[in-house]
C-alpha cells in the first residue's frame, strides 16, 4: 500500500489552475511534469515513479523519490522533497508544500499546492502549481490514507 498524504506528486490526468501570463511565456516556455507513482512498494517506504517533461531541455523524463520533511499534526499541510533523476543523467530537487484533502467516498484523495526547486546540478531554477490525485484509498486517521496509486501535473516557469 502506498503512504500517499505524505507524497502526493506532480501528475498526469489532472487539470491545474496555473496558466503562465504573457510576460511569463515570453520569458521561457512553461514547464510541465507529469507522474504517475508507483502502485506496489513496502509500508513506510518513499513513495517513487516515474516522470515526463515538456519545457525542460535534455531531461524529457526519468523516475523519482519522495522525502517527507514535515506535516502539520492534523495532516492537512504537508512538505516533501521529491528528486528527479533525468534520464540524461541530470537531477534536481523540489520542494512540494500540499494541502491534501480527507479520503473521499470513491476511495480516492485529492491534493493541491505548490513546488520550488531547492537544488539542481544543472543550475536549473523554477516554480509553479501542482495537483494530484490518489486511486485505491482507505484512510488512515482523519486525513492520511494508504492509496494503490497516484498521478500528477505540476505547471510552472523554470529558468535553465
């Protein structure tokens, strides 16, 4: 099962609420990732996957790995690293702050928020709005929930 609350991904499928205005499009173009989880690994493990690109020269796609930084006691804000690994070679790592909401009736769990890159080899730098959703739930307390899978979009600027 799959710890989602903590690690709920930049994904695919979902729409975002962020469009780049002009002057940011004249700027570079936006950036896109997609994620999908990984629907199998061991309890209190990281949660992994794999990702796509557009936007982002010379790293179309590769996998990564999440890392709790902290949550609020009630669940409901929650921080994770999350580190790329292109499959090109270069990585860099975000910063996500989400907001994800209680388990839902169909058994799946929505999040929203925001990500910053905090490091990069490449020099790279960026922003933007992510959404997720998480497939399989059953909750665990009042907002955690185990989750067979999850998917993301994340949407921003980034600067090479």
């Amino acid at each position: 099962m799959i710890r989602t609350s903590a690690a709920l991904i930049l994904a695919v499928g979902v729409g975002v609420g962020l469009l780049p205005g002009p002057a940011a499009h004249a700027a570079s173009p936006p950036l896109v990732v997609t994620t999908v989880q990984d629907a199998v690994h061991p309890p209190h493990t990281p949660p992994t996957g794999t990702f796509e690109t557009t936007g982002l020269a010379g790293c179309p796609s590769g996998t990564y790995a999440d890392s709790l930084v902290y949550f609020t006691p009630n669940g409901t804000r929650v921080v994770v690293d999350e580190t790329y690994s292109c499959l090109g070679g270069a990585t860099f790592t975000a910063r996500l702050a989400l907001h994800i909401d209680a388990t839902a009736p169909d058994h799946t769990q929505a999040a929203e928020g925001s990500w910053r890159i905090i490091d990069s080899d490449s020099g790279l730098a960026g922003s933007g709005h992510l959404t997720g959703l998480s497939t399989g739930c059953s909750p665990v307390g009042a907002v955690f929930a185990d989750c067979t899978g999850a998917s993301g979009l994340a949407v921003g600027q980034v600067k090479q």
